[in-house]
C-alpha cells in the first residue's frame, strides 16, 4: 500500500560482494555472498597497512550492505510506532509490525507465539526471568555464556538448578535427565545455547527438547551464536523460547528478539512500565497490553527492528551458500591451528563434534591477550582474548591442560566479513607466535599489553 508512494525515492544500489579464488579455497569462494559494511576496511599494523582481517564475529557482526540500506530507506520515513496518524508514522507502523512478522518466518515461530523486541539476548533473558509463574524451577548448564547463566537467580520465587560442565552429551542428557525427574517446581524451564560462543560446538537441542518435554518442563534456546549460522524453527523442534540479538546477525542496530509462548509473557508484569504497554489507564486502575507490546514499554527502535528483519530475510535466502562457505573456512581454521607445534584448540565434546565457526585455543607459555594484541599491532587481524563472559567454561576447559597453560583462550570466529586470506594470516602469525613470540616487545600496563610505538592510534576524526 505504501511501496507505491515511496517508488519515487532514489532507489539504493546493493553491489554483492564477489569472492577471489584464494589458495585452497577457490570452491568456497566463487559464490556471490552478501557483502557487509566493513568490506574493504584497511588497518594499520607495525608492518604496514593490511585489509582487516575480522575473526570476531562471535562478539558482533558488521552490517550487512542490505541491511544498512533497509535503515536508510527507513530513516526516509522514520517516525514515531503506532502514535501517530501521519503518513510517516503510518509507513514507520507498519513496516515495525512487518519486521515481526519477518522475524518470526526466520524462527519457525508457532501461529500463536509472541515475538517481542528487545535490546540484545541479555535483556531477552531478563525480560523472560521477569514472567516466568511463580515457583519455576530454571534448569541451566554452568557452561552457558554470562546472560544465559545469571537472569535466573535474580527471580524472587523459585529455584535454579545449574548443571556441570558436561563433558560428553550423554552425561548432559543424562545429568538433565535426574534434575528434571528431581524438580518439584510447579512449573520447569530448561535454558541452554544452542552453539557455544567459546567452542562453537552446537549443541543437541532437539533431545535436549525430548527430555524436557518427557517431564512436561519447557526448553528457552539462546540462539545468540546459533541464529547468526544455522537455521532455528520453533515449531519444529518444539522449543518454546529463543532469544537473540541484532548485533550478533549483521544487524547492530540496538535490537534484539525474545519469542516463543504467549501465555507466561501476557499473564506477567509489564517488563517495562510505561507508554506502550498500556490497553488502558483509568482513574481506577490500569489495564495492560496483551501480546508483544506488554513489554515493549516506551518508542520501540523500529530502526533495529527493521535492520534485524532485513537480516533475517537475507541469511533465510542464502542460508546454504552461507554455510558452505563458513564451513569450508572453519575446516581450514581448525586444521590448520590444530597443526602448529604447541598450539592447543579446546572443546567440550571431543574432536569430531558438531560446531559452527568459532575456535578457542590456546598457545603454550603466551599469555591469551599479548596474543591477540600481537595479532592486532603486527597482523592486523581481529580476534577477542579472556573468557568471553563464560567462566565457568573456560575454567573447566583449560584445567585440562598441562602445568603452563595459559587461564584465557583466544578465540578466533568466521562470519561473512572473514576471507579465506585472513584464515591463512591467521594461520601463519599464530605459528610465528608460537615459534618464536611476538616480534616487537610489550609491555603490560592497566589498559592490557601495549607495544612500545602503537600502529593502531591513530588521530581519526569523530564520526559525528
Ligand atoms: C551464547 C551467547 N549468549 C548470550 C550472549 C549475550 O548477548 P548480548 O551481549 O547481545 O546480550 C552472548 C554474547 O556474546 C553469547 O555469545
């Protein structure tokens, strides 16, 4: 109805990025994938400038082309979501409730599941501990990242259950298995990741889902580092929440997604009070919003929305030539770090486990973070270094390491901004690191190891 009023707008150009064949890759790279933001982005190093080389895209994405192109689009209209009558608002209304309805083609979602916006996967978590009925008990494993972890203990009525680390999925089944016959709650929800975003090992969910279901509890599936590589479907693997963020799917736009059940969403508290939330407010008393817009409290970011929903559009299309690409580059990724002489990769499951394209590893007597600030200043190359906000995790993995291993991982993870030559680079510089140490001297002040001259600052101007 709008798309006819809006033709006349200069249409904007999408220039699809086209891989180069590059080494042993050329099969991977002859596919046209969608092409992001930071293509092209040029870094200075010690040794000269390089292409960047982002192996980060565990902790956010870049846009994808298309995706900032939707925002602009929207910017062309934007006004206020359902408040107000104008053309503007009218256009902006709609596209904010299309964006849900995109949303929720990409997760499989149930006819009658919500699907409400959020921030990110943390304010998912915390927007869901906040409805759950009184007296449900949380089942959750110790190796969840940080989000998926804590919301829970900060309920004022009933337990959390955490798990061990498991080290085989038999004995997490299993371990599931005595907690929920154990749970005397009046109601039970199993909360578990569906890729780790330390080891990038996917996780069995459609058995997670049979056990819980057997004992009649409930299954919240983070999709953080899932959604970003394989497809999630609500009603086909019978989970009954996810959550996710934009940031993390090429759409960092500020929003983020909680979807799944109606009843326990419409029957709590508003998540936050306020304008929106509201069918009604009287001198009597107040009568709250049903369905998404109950906690969707305040303006929602119909920007963020419209972005994530771009997103979802575009890796539901390319999903196959997505996943053969990034696999084919995690296989180059593993081996190859498998290979160097005191280079450890580490894993919950062994060797031959499921994953998506994250890797953590370890180099013998280097320090995880004058590592990766070695690959930034020397290789331009862009990873994280700690415990990515899954302690106990990465505690319960590296105390399988000798005397000497390091307490931090560094973790290098693929995603549409990654070339097969920044796999190689990567390659390459960690086998120099562990052969023979950084190649300038660092020092290690309150800001982290630091060379003596930083390449990397560097007078740009503010983006504003
Ligand atoms: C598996 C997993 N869950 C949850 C989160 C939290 O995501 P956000 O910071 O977007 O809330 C992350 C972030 O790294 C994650 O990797």
């Amino acid at each position: 109805m709008y798309a006819a009023s809006l033709a006349t707008a200069e249409p904007l150009t999408t220039t699809p990025l086209t891989r180069r064949p590059q080494g042993d890759f050329s099969a991977a790279c002859t596919q046209r994938l969608p092409g992001t933001t930071a293509d092209g982005l040029v870094v200075p190093t010690s040794r000269g400038p390089r292409d960047y080389a982002n192996l980060d895209h565990a902790a956010s994405t870049p846009a994808l082309t298309v995706v900032a192109e939707a925002v602009e689009r929207t910017l062309r209209t934007y006004a206020s979501v359902h408040r107000g009558n104008g053309f503007a608002s009218r256009v902006t209304s709609e596209w904010y409730e299309q964006a849900r309805e995109e949303v929720a083609r990409f997760i499989g979602a149930r006819e009658d599941d919500l699907v409400v916006f959020t921030r990110t996967t943390t304010d998912s978590w915390n927007l869901l501990a906040r409805t759950l009925p009184a007296d449900t008990t949380v089942v959750v494993f110790a190796s969840e990242h940080h989000s998926t972890l804590l919301p829970w203990g900060t309920r004022t009525s009933g337990a959390t259950v955490t798990l061990p680390v498991p080290r085989t999925v038999e004995d997490g089944l299993a371990w599931l298995d005595s907690a929920l016959a154990e749970s005397t709650g009046a109601h039970t929800l199993v909360v578990v990741s569906g890729a780790s975003n330390v080891t990038g090992e996917v996780w069995p969910v459609e058995q997670i889902v049979a056990v819980a279901h057997r004992h009649g509890a409930r299954v919240a599936l983070d999709a953080a580092q899932l959604a970003p590589h394989r497809a999630v479907d609500l009603a086909a693997s019978g989970v009954d929440y996810v959550a996710f963020s934009g940031h993390k799917l090429y759409a960092p736009y500020g929003a983020g997604v909680l979807a799944g059940r109606a009843d326990w969403l419409d029957a709590a508290e508003p998540y936050l009070v306020g304008g929106g939330a509201t069918a009604r407010v009287g001198q009597c008393g107040i009568t709250w919003a049903t369905g998404a817009a109950r906690h969707e409290g305040g303006s929602p970011n119909v920007v963020g929305a419209v972005a994530l929903a771009a997103a979802c559009a575009v890796l539901q299309e390319r999903r196959d030539d997505l996943a053969r690409y990034e696999h084919t580059l995690a296989e180059r990724l593993r081996r190859g770090l498998e290979q160097i002489p005191g280079v450890h990769t580490h894993s919950l499951f062994g060797a031959g486990s499921d994953r998506v394209g994250v890797v953590a590893f370890t180099i013998d007597g280097l320090d995880s973070s004058l590592v990766s600030t070695a690959l930034s200043v020397e290789h331009g190359i862009g990873v994280r270094d700690g415990k990515f906000c899954a302690h106990p995790l990465v505690d319960a993995l590296l105390a399988d390491g000798d005397e000497g291993t390091p307490t931090t991982a560094v973790r290098a993870s693929l995603g549409l901004a990654s070339r097969p030559e920044h796999v190689e680079r990567l390659v390459s510089a960690v086998t120099e690191l562990a052969a023979s140490g950084p190649g300038l001297t660092y020092t290690r002040g309150p800001q982290g190891w630091a060379p003596e001259s930083d390449p990397r600052v560097v007078d740009l101007p503010r983006p504003w």
